[in-house]
C-alpha cells in the first residue's frame, strides 16, 4: 500500500489547524500511520527541500519551516501521494480551489499550512528522514473494511 508524507507547518500548528487537516485525511479514507510533533533544526530542514537549494526563496523557506513547531506524519492509503496533494491544493494558496487546504485557509505562497511529497521517490525519501521505521505503526482496520 502507498505512502507518503505529510508536515503540518508552523503557520498551520500555529493557527490551530492540527486536528481540522488531520480530519480531512481520516474522512477521505486514508490511514495513519506514524505521528510527530517536532520542530526542524537548520539541518534537516535544508535537506528536506533540498531541491530548492538554488530558488531565491531558499533561506526564506528553512527560516520559516524551523521557526516553530510542525506536526510530522505517514500517512496510508491507494494512490495516496496524489490524492494527498489534491486535497492540498496548488503551491500557492491565491490559486488553491476552495475545498482544498491551502485555498480554504492559506493566503500566503511561503506559508502555505502543509507539506505533501510529490512522488513515489520523495515519500521514500522524506518518511526514512523523519520516522525510523519502528516509528511506522502498521495495523488492520477492523471496522471499515471496505476502505
Ligand atoms: P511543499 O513541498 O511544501 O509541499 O510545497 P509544493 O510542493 O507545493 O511547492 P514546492 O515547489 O515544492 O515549494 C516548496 C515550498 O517553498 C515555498 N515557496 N515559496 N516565494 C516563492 O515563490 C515560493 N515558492 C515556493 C512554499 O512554501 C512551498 O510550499
Ligand atoms: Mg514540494
């Protein structure tokens, strides 16, 4: 079964949104599997987003990623990586469709509530530097079989 990883950023944990975007992820169907509360040091979070050593907004995105707290997590499910960015919503939140996280709550592009990997080879990548792999709790629902 897919999964992919998702980070609830400072501006999210911030304004209360923990539980709201957890919800979102429980109704859709999805399953969770691993959970972190954390704030980033320098280091990890420039590894994290990596890919964007060489963008303008580089040091602007790792300053704000660790100037609070984050709520890491794994999450489960068929296809899950896109649908996760689906019910995300476009990079920047002006263009977000409502009905999606960022276009329901994020006004700005730096700080825009929550992280999603973008493919099957970031998930890898970005779950194997957050969780160790006891962390990953791997369980059966029992009551929703269908899902
Ligand atoms: P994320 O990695 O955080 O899930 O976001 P994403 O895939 O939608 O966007 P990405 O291109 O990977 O950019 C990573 C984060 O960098 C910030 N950003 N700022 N100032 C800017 O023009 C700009 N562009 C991107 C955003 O916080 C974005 O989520
Ligand atoms: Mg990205």
């Amino acid at each position: 079964m897919e999964r992919t990883y998702l980070m609830i950023k400072p501006d999210g944990v911030q304004r209360g949104l923990i539980g709201e975007i957890i919800s979102r992820f429980e109704a859709k169907g999805f399953t969770l599997v691993a959970g972190k509360f954390t704030q980033l040091t320098r280091e990890l979070a420039e590894t994290h987003y990596g890919e964007h050593k060489e963008r303008p907004f580089f040091g602007e995105l790792v300053d704000f990623i660790t100037s609070g707290p984050v709520f890491a997590m794994v999450w489960e499910g068929e296809n899950v990586i896109k649908s996760s960015r689906t019910l995300i919503g476009v990079t920047n939140p002006i263009e977000a469709a409502p009905g999606t996280i960022r276009g329901d709550y994020g006004v700005h592009v730096g700080m825009n509530i929550i992280h999603g990997s973008d493919s099957e080879e970031s998930a890898k990548r970005e779950i194997d530097l957050f969780f160790t792999s006891n962390e990953l709790v791997t369980y059966e629902k029992t009551l929703k079989q269908w899902i």
